[in-house]
C-alpha cells in the first residue's frame, strides 16, 4: 500500500512545520493537503515544497521524508 508524502514526513518535520504555522492555520492546512494529496514529492508544487524545505532546514526537499523499503 503506498503511502502518501504526509504519512511519510518524519515526525520532527510535522512537528516543525505545525509549530512555525501555530498562528496560520490556513498556511498549515494548505501544506497537510498538499502533502496528504500526493505520493511523489516531484509532484508537489514550488511554493509547498520550498516552504517545507525553509522551515525542515533541508536543502533537498526529499531528505524530509522517511524512506520507502523497496520490497
């Protein structure tokens, strides 16, 4: 069963990303949906994906996932 990108953000990664939008739901909401609707991070859009990558402190936006086992 594949994954989506949400289920696969590590969780120091949530956890960042909800405490840096505490105060914008809407902005929070927004990258769960984006992330929660996908399973490829190629597919997300720029914008979610820069943000993810600014507030993980990651300089590729693949890093902020848990790797797949490739069974």
């Amino acid at each position: 069963m594949r994954l989506t990108l949400y289920d696969r953000l590590k969780p120091e990664h949530k956890q960042s990303i909800a405490d840096r939008y505490a105060n914008l739901p809407f902005c929070h909401q927004q990258i769960v949906e984006a992330l929660s609707s996908e399973y490829f991070f190629t597919e997300v859009r720029y914008g979610i994906a820069a943000d993810v990558e600014f507030i993980c402190e990651t300089k590729f936006f693949g890093d902020v996932f848990i790797e797949r086992d490739h069974e």
